[in-house]
C-alpha cells in the first residue's frame, strides 16, 4: 500500500457535455493532475524524472464508471500508487463525491520510457522508494480487449493543442478521438460504465489517426470496440461497456 | 463602474501547450468561468437567464495580452461588467500574476439572445441591475477587422465535446481552430499580443468550418488576419498581432 494523495476539485462548465455531465477528455486530464501534484509533493516531479533522462508514460487504464460527476459539483479526486514490479508501476484513482460516494475507479499502468531511444527504463528505487508502493513479482495482465471486426473510421488530424509540455499528444485526447466517433446521437444517449483502453505506441504531432469501431450487443448492453490506427499501425485500442 | 469579481486560479498542465504556456482557448475558457460565477452570486446565473427564454452570446473580444501566464503559476482572474445600452452589455477581464502585475486584459461584448428565434434581446433592468453597471447611450464600435487576402485554409469538423451545456460550441474551440491552422512552426515562435475577434454566426454540431489565413508584416511585427467560414458565409474573423 503507497503513499495516498487527495485533490478537490469543482467541475467546472468547460468540463461538461451537452447533458452537463463531465467529459472524459476532461475527467482523465483532471485525474492525472493529481499523479503529478502527489509526485511534485515527493520530490518526483517530472523534470526530476526528465533529468534522469526518462518520463512517465501511461499504457492502459481500467475505468469503472458509477456515473459522471456533473457541472458544478464538488468531488475529490485521490490516488495512490499502490505496487510496482522491474518495469511496470500500478496506480489507482478514485473520484468521490461530497457524500463520499465512490463516482469512479480507476487503474492504471505506468512505465518509464528512456527519453533519446523511446524504449522502457526500469523502475529505480530512487524514483519509486518515496511512493512507499509495493515491490511486487508479478506482472498484472489486463482484461484481453477485443478487436474492431465490422468497423467504421473516421479521422483526426494530431491538432497543434493536443500535445502539451512533454511534447506528446496528452492520454486524455484519445478520448476525444475514442468517443467522438461513435457521433452525437449514440453519445447524448449512453452511459459508459466500464472502459478498458491500451495505448500502444505514441501519436505524435503532423499525424492523421483514424478511429475505428463497432458495435456489439451484449446481454448486459452494449459494447463498443476501438481501435486508433495510422493505416495498419495499432495506436490506441478500448472496449467500452455502455448503460 | 459596476460590481467586480476576482477568481484565484492555478494553471493546470493541461492548460499549457508546447512551451507551458496556456493556450488561448483554455485561457478564455477559465475567464469566462469568472463571469458565470459572479453571475451566480447575483443571481442571474445561465438557468435564470433561460428561465426568461433568453441567454448570452459573446459577439466579440478584444485581447491585450502582456505575457501568457505559465503552467504552475497561480493567477487571479478578475471581471467587471462596466456598462450597457439598449441591446449591448461591456464586460472586462483581467489576469493578473502573484505580484499583481497585469498579463491580459480582455475587452468583450455580451448580447441577449432569444433561444426560440436566435433573436437579439433588449436587456431588461431586471437582469442587468445586480451588476450595478452603468447604462450608456452610445453603442462601442471595435476596431475593424481586415480581411484575409491571400488565404490558405484547413477544414475542422466540429466534435461532440465542443458543444457544451447550452447546444453550442463554446467560444473558446474558435480559438483552436482560429490558431491551429498556423502550424507548429509559427505557433512555437511566435507570442499573440493584440487579438480583436468577432463572432458573427453560431457553429453547429455537424458543421465543418473552413478556417482561413494570411499573415501579414507590418513595422511592428507580424499580423495574422483570420476568417472562419462555412462556404462563402462569414463565422468567426480575427485580427492577431504577433512579437
């Protein structure tokens, strides 16, 4: 068990969907913010990371959705990094409400990539041993994500905003392009309640991605299969469950 | 002189771009939150307004910007609803930093909108006067925006997260695309100083917009000459003068 970080937060107008409903784009962005506040807090911010020569790179989240905060709500976001093994670090973040009901789950996966040659570095004591996470032996397999069979794409131009700081498109713009495509009708009309997203190589600026999907009907609802890809070059794939 | 109203505000990672400086659509995204909240604390917040079939579209802005304040800095965001005449309402913005020194001032103009017939609507004492600004004879002319000459354009379409609460897309999207279309070569180089922007249709879901350019040197520096249009029909035109 690590070190735990809480961060409140009020959504704000701009993080609100046509039903008022914070978006994900949103949500993630806000989320993340925590990770880095907890890390700057520790002495581990990411110029300390960049100075060692690496950064911290997301590889898939598990979402578990009770429902969206709405515009003008009072939450908290918290996390912690729970336990790490030789490359893979695993982090949790839960979005309460003022009632201190759970709203949202999630779980992630980070790794150091070396900075120059883009390759995995390995989890040093130094970064990890202020976290007070776990060492564990173990690599923690995610849930298979079914691929796009009978899909349709759309595509989306890398925009000059969408990458930040670090000089890469932000985790939380897949989302934009994940979710825009399945079109306003489907979107003002479902709720997700389960995302499960792996993030396989870097978007980059200059680039045009397409967003497959389809749609798969379950016995507990529905489902969507995502797939960002450049020609055959897999970015990004998710399995959305919706309500 | 009307009522004031300061907001405290700490630029998020996720409003910086490239060089950690806040984009301009995260900028005019948080400056107008100043104004919801203050007119929440008047009273008079947007589901009054629609309450009266009514609700407020922004038809321009005039941007003075001394720096972008940073990723990390915390800021105050300050507004001011000065004066009003018949169908128009005049409304400040500033950001200042730590120290009290003005980064940005931003001149905008409100009007009332009928959201049965997208009409103009009179301001009536009964929404304006918790404001406390002074009602005027004169309508304020801004300063006229060339036109694009020798134009190049890229196309956006518009995506389901840029509509907001209210149906539309909110404000603060023209300014992605107004922008994008510069490219990351000029967009890294170059720092806004003086933005004067007109909104003159509302975009829609479903919409593709053209957004056009060309840049012109004048003895002080560079200007950017913006229009974003659908076909021959005028959206959005922006005047930007660059250091």
């Amino acid at each position: 068990m690590g070190k735990r970080y809480t961060m409140p937060y009020e959504v704000a107008y701009y993080d609100g969907d046509i039903t008022k409903q914070m978006t994900l784009p949103s949500m993630l962005a806000v989320v993340i913010k925590t990770s880095e506040e907890q890390s700057a807090l520790l002495g581990r911010d990411a110029e300390y990371i960049a100075g060692l020569g690496l950064g911290w790179v997301i590889t898939n989240y598990e979402i578990k959705i009770d429902r969206l905060p709405k515009v003008g709500e009072k939450i908290t976001v918290t996390t912690e990094a729970l336990s790490y093994n030789k490359y893979f670090c695993y982090r949790n973040f839960w979005i309460h409400d003022e009632e201190g009901n759970e709203c949202v789950l999630i779980k992630s996966t980070f790794v150091l990539m070396n900075r120059e040659n883009r390759k995995m570095g390995s989890v040093s004591e130094e970064i990890i041993a202020p976290y007070e996470s776990e060492k564990i032996k173990k690599i923690q397999r995610s849930e298979k994500i079914e691929k796009v069979e009978d899909g349709r794409s759309q595509s989306y131009r890398v925009r000059y905003f969408d990458i930040d700081g670090n000089q890469h498109v932000n985790n939380a713009i897949y989302f934009n392009w994940l979710l825009d495509v399945l079109g306003y009708d489907f979107l003002s009309a479902h709720q997700p309640v389960h995302i499960n997203v792996k993030f396989d190589k870097e978007v980059e600026y200059g680039h045009e991605v397409e967003s497959h999907y389809d749609i798969v009907e379950e016995e507990q609802g529905l489902k969507t299969r995502h797939e960002i890809r450049i020609g055959e070059q897999l970015y990004c794939e998710a399995n959305i469950r919706w309500n």
